[in-house]
C-alpha cells in the first residue's frame, strides 16, 4: 500500500474529495489520484502539468450518473477529469481546459496575486488590507 499525504509538499493542507468509496487526492508529482477508501489501493492516477489547486476538487454527475467528473483548477486552468476513468474531459472548454484569467475586463498580463505576508494578521486586518488594496490599486475586482 502508498501512503498519501495530503497535497503538494511545502503548501497549505489539501482537503481530499470522497464518492462512492473512491478518495481523491493529489499524490506524487502532482498527479490527481483515485483512490480505494477503504483500502488506500490506487485505482487510476492522472499526471498533470502544473500544480493542482490547495482548495480540493469538486465533483459533479449528471442524472442518471453516467457521466462524472472532477472539477479542479491547475495553475490559472480549471479542467476536468472522469471521475471513474482519471481521462481528461476534452470536450470541456478548449481543448479540455478554461483560462480563468480571460473574460476579465483587462490585459491577462496585469492579473496578479495577493499574497499574506505575515502569520499574524488576523481575518479583519487582512479584510481592511484587501480594500485598501483593492483601492490604491484602482484594479477593477
């Protein structure tokens, strides 16, 4: 049996997505991986090509749950995969993927991160940081 931890070494905690009895989790290298809940054997695992977001997957199925699917953001991309087979779903966006920076109103170069710099900040600070940010900048949120 492999042990996995939970997400990319050196980042935030990572919160796996269970199904069925099937626990998905980002394991070695990045790689989306399905796993037996109950067991931890692997029953597919997908390589990607960035880094998987910190904030978990989400999961969607059609009526009759013939189609299933993994919902999950991989650098500035949100993509999907089969949820039974680990395939990427191609049909999805452009060629299987979704720039989340297009659509924004502004050149894709502008769009950058806030980053929390300091431990120490409490959710209130960071929330009057933010607005002033927000405003100094005069970046259109």
């Amino acid at each position: 049996m492999v042990l996995y931890a939970p997400g990319p070494a050196g980042r935030f905690s990572f919160n796996p997505l269970i199904v069925d009895g099937v626990m998905y989790v980002v394991g070695k290298d990045s790689a989306v991986v399905a796993l037996d809940a109950a067991t931890g054997r692997q029953i597919w695992s997908r390589p990607m090509e960035g880094t998987p977001t910190n904030r978990g997957f989400n999961y969607w199925e059609n009526h009759d749950r013939s189609d299933r699917r993994l919902i999950f953001a991989v650098n500035n991309y949100l993509q999907e995969l089969n949820a039974q087979t680990g395939e990427q779903i191609n049909t999805f966006g452009i060629a299987g993927k979704v720039d989340l920076r297009e659509g924004l109103g502004r050149s894709i170069e502008s769009i950058d991160t806030i980053h929390l710099a300091h431990r120490d900040v409490s959710s209130r600070t960071w929330s009057s940081w933010v607005r002033r940010r927000v405003s100094c900048t005069n970046r259109p949120w």
